[in-house]
C-alpha cells in the first residue's frame, strides 16, 4: 500500500472541497492515485463539485486546435458569462482543445481533475459540453471557423467536405456558424417531432380552410421549408435562395461539428 502523505490528502482536499479524512480516505482506497481518488469522491457525493451539477449552465467557452488535417473542437460550459470570461477558463478550454487534437476524445478524461478543480473555484456548474476531432481523409478539405467575444469562443464549427476547395468549405463553415443546422441529413432527425410537425401543419392547413384536395401539397411543402431550416444541405446559404448542396456543385459535406454558447 501506498504511502499517503499530509501534503497529498491537503492537495487532494483543495482540488475536490472534501473533508480531510474523505480525502484521506480516497487517497487509501486508490492505493494514492490521486485522479482516481478524486473520481471516488465525486461518485460518494462527497466532492463539493458534485453538488453543482444540476445547475444551469448554458454559458462557457469553445476553443479550437488544429494541425494538419486533423482539429478538434471543445465546448466547456458554465452558469455565468463572468466566469467564462476569465483567463484561467479560457486557457483550460485552450488545453482541453489541444489535448484532443494531440490525442483524441478520450484525453477529456485525463484533465478532469483540473474540471473538478476549475468548478470548485469558481463554484458553478462547470462541465464539458460538445468534443469532436476531424481528421479529414486524403483529398478531402478541413476546415475550421471560431468565433470570438470578448476574448472567448461562442460559436465554434468543423466541416469536412469532399471533392470541393477550401473556399467553398469556408463559406459553409460560416454559413454554418450563421444558420445553426442541426443535421446533414432528414433521417438523423427524430421521427417522433417530425410526425409531430406534420400533424401540426396539418391543423393548421385545415384551419385557414384550404380545399381538403389541396392540403397533402400544402403540408409536404411547409414540412420542406421545415426540414430546410434544419438540414444543413437544404438550408439557403446565409438565408438566401441558393442552397449549399447548389453551392458545393459536385462536391458534399463529409461532416460537421458546432457548439455555439448560450444555444
């Protein structure tokens, strides 16, 4: 068994908010992992960032990394616009940007001490929101787009795109950032809201008294303006007439990513 110093259980106690001997305890169980012991006590309740986690916190920041063809994407949320704004915020959602480029999702992990320690500091609801790396194929265009206010990122998007330039790929990835989609394709969308969607365009067609013959034409083309609103490749580049899919020619969106704050 592992040797348990004074110095460790005080460092411990200061990056979770637990007593002393909770953290002692931990340390012993964990056999003086310290992220280990750390994860022991959020699972007990017994970190004081446990009991933030049902807190609103549609604030925060996003950061992007990239290199190469590769980048990634992290949205670190929180309760307050104040707290998002702060350096040591905005430089732990850098690192956590970085961290995942260099070694994939899974290296959220590895930081969640420094979470931990960053929620308790700032006692709020901190907590990782949308992670995602691209690495895009041979061929194909990345791009990146981050938005900055007031010296943090609020709207953060990744698009691959193949057989098309990187121009184009940046227009989208603005038009993106500016739209809001919610899916590259119709069957990603829930058929439960789309039923429901149909079912409402359907009371409403009836409602303003349209010839019965007419309303399955009527509704089909509300549920596409519908789906267009959502769809990225049916959605009018930057609300005008022309589409993506017109925009990108012979060229398709591979995937994208987005965290926008306060969304």
């Amino acid at each position: 068994m592992a040797e348990i110093t004074a110095a460790e259980v005080k460092s411990l106690r200061d990056a979770t908010g637990a007593g002393m001997m909770d953290a002692k305890k931990a340390l012993v169980e964990a056999d003086g992992d310290r992220q280990k012991a750390a994860q022991i006590l959020r699972q007990k309740g017994l970190s004081k960032a446990a009991t933030l986690e049902d807190r609103e916190n549609n604030q925060g920041a996003v950061a992007i990394a990239a290199e190469g063809n590769v980048a990634a994407l992290v949205e670190l949320k929180s309760e307050t616009d104040f707290s998002a704004k702060a350096e040591d915020f905005v430089a732990l959602t850098e690192k956590l940007a970085a961290a995942v480029l260099a070694e994939g999702e899974g290296a959220i992990d590895a930081l969640s001490e420094e979470i931990d320690s960053l929620r308790i500091a700032k006692r709020e609801n901190i907590e990782v929101g949308t992670v995602a790396r691209f690495e895009a194929a041979e061929g194909n265009v990345l791009d990146a787009y981050l938005h900055i206010q007031d010296g943090r990122g609020t709207n953060g998007v990744l698009l691959e795109v193949a057989g098309s330039d990187m121009e184009t790929a940046h227009e989208i990835a603005l038009h993106i950032a500016f739209a809001r989609p919610s899916t590259l394709t119709r069957d990603e969308i829930d058929a439960d809201l789309v039923a429901t969607a149909r079912q409402s365009f359907e009371e409403l067609t009836r409602k303003e008294g349209k010839p019965e013959q007419a309303v399955p034409k009527i509704v089909e083309g509300r549920l596409n303006a519908w789906y267009a609103d959502r769809v990225l490749p049916e959605q009018g580049m930057f609300g005008d007439k022309e589409t993506v899919t017109q925009r990108l020619g012979d060229g398709r969106i591979v995937r994208f990513a987005q965290a926008v704050i306060g969304a």
